[in-house]
C-alpha cells in the first residue's frame, strides 16, 4: 500500500522507542539484504503480502524457526498497522 510506506521506511529504519520495535536494520540491513553471516535472511523486494503472513506467524508464535526466539518477540510488540507497514515498505526496497 503506498500510502503505508512512509510510515514503514520509519519503522524499519528507526523502529518504535515507545513499544520497543528495534529498527529492521539493525539485523537485515539498511537495503533489506540481510547478514548471511548471522542467518538473517534478505527481506528486500519480498512481496508485501508474504511478509505480513510471515510476521503475523511469528506474532502468534505459528512459526518459530528464530533462534532465541528473535522474531517472535518483535512481531509480538508490533500492532497491525505496523505489520502492513513495514511489509508495503519492504517489497519496494532492492
């Protein structure tokens, strides 16, 4: 959704201080393209639709491949307005 991007480029460069979301960035980079080195996958151009699901699984603890449970506990903090957001931003970044 255009609309959502400017508000998802904020959180996932900078996150949310006031609900604890860290920044994206902080573990798959300021283009998305991830650390290999650390296994955080490369997020950029990723369809906006998949990347909701995603995090929407890891929200609800459905999907739990995050080692010490990274993942779990950030999408957990996010609400669903944030969720749509990072992911709109998310597909346009290459």
């Amino acid at each position: 959704d255009p609309a959502l991007v400017e508000a998802g480029k904020r959180i996932f460069l900078g996150g949310n201080e006031e609900t604890g979301v860290p920044a994206c960035t902080a573990c798959h980079g300021p283009t998305g393209k991830g650390l290999g080195s650390a296994a955080f996958p490369a997020l950029s151009g990723q369809h906006a639709d998949y990347t909701k699901a995603q995090l929407k699984s890891f929200q609800k603890g459905e999907r739990a491949n995050d080692p010490a449970s990274i993942m779990r506990n950030i999408a957990f903090k996010m609400n669903d307005n944030e969720i749509e957001a990072v992911s709109s931003y998310i597909q346009g970044l290459y």
